[in-house]
C-alpha cells in the first residue's frame, strides 16, 4: 500500500497544497507552525474518517472557509484509488448538508465503506505517555486499528457509543423518577450485545501480540470491564444510583508488563505503568507500536503506511534506531523540526527524500 499524492484545500492554515510521495521514506521538516502536524492529521483522515487532534471538525476548515477538502491518491496492489474528504461546517451556499462527505473514485460512501481504504500507524510525542497515561489514550490504541480492518468492530464501536449516551440519560431520569424502570431495558440489551462484541474483538487483538518478535520480554494484560447480563444485574441498583453505566468497554483498560529475573521467586511479569523506568515505559510504547503494525499487516496482507510525527526528538539514540527499524519494507512519512536530523535520515537511508516546510507553507 503506497500514498501517491496528498491534496490539501482550504486545510488547516494550508490554503491549497499538493504533495507528491514518490519515495519510500518522506521527511518532512520544518519549523514550528509550519503545518507538519497538518499533514500528518489529514493522511490519517484519509485514514480512518477521523481527525487526530480536532474536537471540532471546523477546527480543521480554514479561516472564514464553508468547507475544507482532504484529497489522497492510494496504491493497492494494481490499483490506484482516489480517496476524499470533504469537511464542511454544516452549510454550504446556504444549504444544509453533512459535515463530513466521504468519497471513492469520485462516487459517496458511507464512513463504515470508506474507513480502511488507506492503513496508517501513527506515532506522535503524545504516545509517549501510553503506557502509564490516561485509559481513555490504550482504549483508543485498541479501538483505532481495530477500526480500520473490521467493520464490524466499527459498527459495534459506534452504536455502543450513542447507546450507551442514552441509556446514561435514561439512568439519571429514572433515578429522578422521571421514567420507568423498563424503559431501560432496550438500551441495556443493546450495550450488552455490542459491548460483547467490542471486548471480544479487543481480546483477539492483544492476544496476537503473543506472536510479535521483539528484543525485551514485554507482554500486555487485556483489564476487561466485562459485560454479561449477570454482572449488568448486578450492578442495576448502582448504576441508577450513579445515574451512569458502571461496566463495559469504556472502563477497560490494557496493562503492559515486562519479565524481570528476581533472585527470591525467579521470573516475575511487572506492571511497568507502577514499576517500570522511563526508559522502561518508553521501550514498552515502541513494543505497542511494533505490535500494532505487524497486526495490521498480518490481518490484510498489506503493509501500512508509517507516520512518524516529530517523534524522533522525544527518543535517545538506542530508541531512535528501534523505531527506524521499523521503516524496513514500510512506506513511512517522519516530520521533524530539525534540518539537521532531517539530513542524518537522509544519508543514512536509501530512498529517502527531505521535503522542505517554511513558517509560511
């Protein structure tokens, strides 16, 4: 899998910019605000239908712009696909329409039939903290990959997520006495199936980790909030008392520990988030990242496309060159701040090109 071409307009603070990927390894360098993050956010667009960054998708349109288009040129196996995204702010020349178009060789999709067309693996300075940061970041690790191969996982994602909104306001009224009681039982039948699905498919994602070659001994513990009806009972009375659900997929969290030889019991696996070093944490988050390209390559034959956003600077040497390791058969796109560091890929791999970034890009 190969990303030809990137087409921006009306993109972040780019009015209009074309990039050409003729490469395998793309350095893109820059100084601060030269919109190399911008690039980066909208190749995973192109992605997975979502951004990195924006909470808001007018934060990725341009000033005083109706709509932004996202546009990329896709090598799959003999075919070249044209995949685009239109954003928009809900109104265009006074006429209401969605706020993100998704489109195939020019034809409209829906996000599920769109989502998956292009692999990518980001790595950006915020991964640094997946290990012993926030749960809500290692369920978005889980959740993203899974994402983009299985639209059933997608599905499930999504329908779990408004579900579970509405099941929560549900909890609250009837702890109020606003509503009945059984009202709530549709939407709890509806989290309960779809969260199943979701903690099932998370399992069989880590659960190939297994099988990934990698220099430390790490290992990952899928921390499961379990759904069954028997716990969904269980936990009835202090939901309504919460006024929110108690348990599911949006409690789970992933644990990464590394073997350790001790002399009094031998071989002990530990919580490396409590127990590990800086180095130690940093080292486990490469391991995710390994694991997670080598899924996505395992499960569709297709390499995906590595983007590696500013991430250098935040690695020491030993670091650095796992992580360039991994450029090995990829097509990768590194950003950087430094012209220097930007140099020192360059010469050291073979088909590489510097693309180069001005504050005014």
């Amino acid at each position: 899998m190969q990303l030809n071409q990137l087409a921006l307009a009306h993109f972040r603070s780019y009015d209009s910019k074309l990039i050409k990927f003729d490469y395998p390894t793309s350095i893109i360098a820059g100084p601060n605000a030269a919109g190399k993050t911008s690039i980066i956010e909208a190749i995973h667009l192109l992605a997975s239908g979502d951004s990195l960054r924006a909470t808001k998708i007018e934060q990725m349109i341009g000033f005083e712009q109706e709509l932004a288009r996202v546009k990329g040129k896709v090598q799959a196996s003999d075919d070249e696909v044209t995949l685009e995204v239109i954003l928009t702010r809900g109104e265009v020349q006074g006429k209401k329409v969605q706020k993100r178009i998704f489109s195939i060789n020019d034809t409209r999709r829906a996000k599920r039939k769109f989502v998956g067309q292009l692999l990518t693996v980001v790595f950006r300075p915020e991964d640094m903290r997946l290990v012993e940061g926030s749960k809500r970041r290692r369920r978005d690790f889980m959740d993203i990959p899974l994402s983009l191969i299985d639209s059933e996982y997608l599905r499930a994602v999504n329908t779990y997520g408004k579900a579970l909104t509405k099941r929560n306001r549900l909890l609250t009224q009837i702890r109020e006495g606003l509503m009945p009681r059984e009202t709530l039982t549709f939407w709890t039948l509806t989290v309960l199936k779809h969260g199943q699905i979701i903690q099932k498919k998370r399992q069989q994602f880590l659960d190939f980790f297994k099988s990934v070659d990698f220099p430390v001994p790490f290992s990952v513990e899928y921390d499961s909030s379990l759904m069954t009806e028997e716990r969904m009972e269980k936990y009835a009375e202090r939901e309504i008392a919460a006024g929110h659900t108690l348990i599911g997929p949006h409690k789970d969290d992933l644990i990464v520990k590394l073997a350790v030889e001790t002399e009094a019991s031998g071989e002990e696996r530990r919580d490396i988030a409590l127990y590990g070093s800086r180095g130690q944490q940093r080292m486990g988050v490469l391991w995710l990242k390994t694991c997670e390209l080598s899924f996505l390559e395992h499960e569709t034959q297709e390499k995906p496309l590595l983007l590696l956003d500013d991430v250098l600077s935040e690695l020491d040497d030993s670091h650095q060159q796992l992580v360039l390791n991994l450029l090995d058969g990829n097509q990768t796109i590194i950003t950087t701040a430094s012209f220097e560091t930007a140099q020192e890929i360059h010469q050291e791999r073979a088909g590489s090109v510097i693309i180069k970034l001005d504050a005014n890009s």
